[in-house]
C-alpha cells in the first residue's frame, strides 16, 4: 500500500511539473503573438507616416516579431504534446526564448516608428 501511494504522489507530481511546463508555453505563445500586433501597429503606424526607411524597418521588425509569435505558438503545441517532461520542459523554454525575441522584435519596430515620429504603443514592456 505504502508503494501504490508513492508511485501516485509520483505520478501526481510529474503531472503537475507538466501542466506548469504546458501553462508557462502557452503564456509565452500569447505574449509572443501580443508583440507581434503590437510590431504590425507600430509598422502600420510608421508607414503612415512616408518614410519609407523607418516604415521598411519597422515592418521587417513586425515580420521577424510575427515568425517568432509562430516559433512560441508552434512550441507550445510541442509542450501540450510531449511525452516525457524533458520534451515538455525543453519545448516550454523555446517558446519562452521565441516569445523574448518577439518582444525584442517589437521594441525595434517601435524605435523604427518612433524615429519616423509616428505614434507607437510602447507599453514600456
């Protein structure tokens, strides 16, 4: 009986290391995808404004910010389907890493559109 219990608290416990691994890639996938909108508003934003310099690099941003916004999304799918918890585990850090580069992407597109004078919605995230 003392075995049957510890293999449960076991099982339990790699369930819920888990649905943690799951839950930590779907957040990155959704503030991944919201960097991404915000990149394509600030491109928008800056080719409002007829620079083209300014509007190509901030759209060039918005397009990198957008295929790691896919990266997380795509990585996330991988966590809700791993077999093993090093899989999920491994597929929760990349779509945190995708979702850092979408971030990053969209702070570019934001300086791109800002240097243009163009409104952007830095959140100062």
């Amino acid at each position: 009986m003392i075995i049957n219990k510890a293999l449960l608290a076991l099982a339990m416990g790699l369930a819920l290391a888990a649905c943690t691994n799951q839950q930590q890639a779907e957040d990155s996938a959704a503030e991944a995808a919201t960097a991404a909108t915000e990149a394509q508003q600030a491109a928008d934003n800056a080719a409002a404004t007829g620079d083209t310099m300014a509007a190509d690099a901030a759209q060039a941003s918005a397009d990198a910010a957008a295929a790691a916004a896919d990266a997380a999304g795509t990585s996330a799918d991988a966590a809700a389907s791993a077999g093993n918890m090093g899989d999920a585990d491994d597929a929760a850090d990349a779509a945190e890493n995708a979702a850092d580069s979408a971030e990053q992407a969209q702070d570019a597109a934001e300086e791109a559109a800002a240097s243009a004078d163009a409104p952007t919605n830095n959140d100062g995230q």
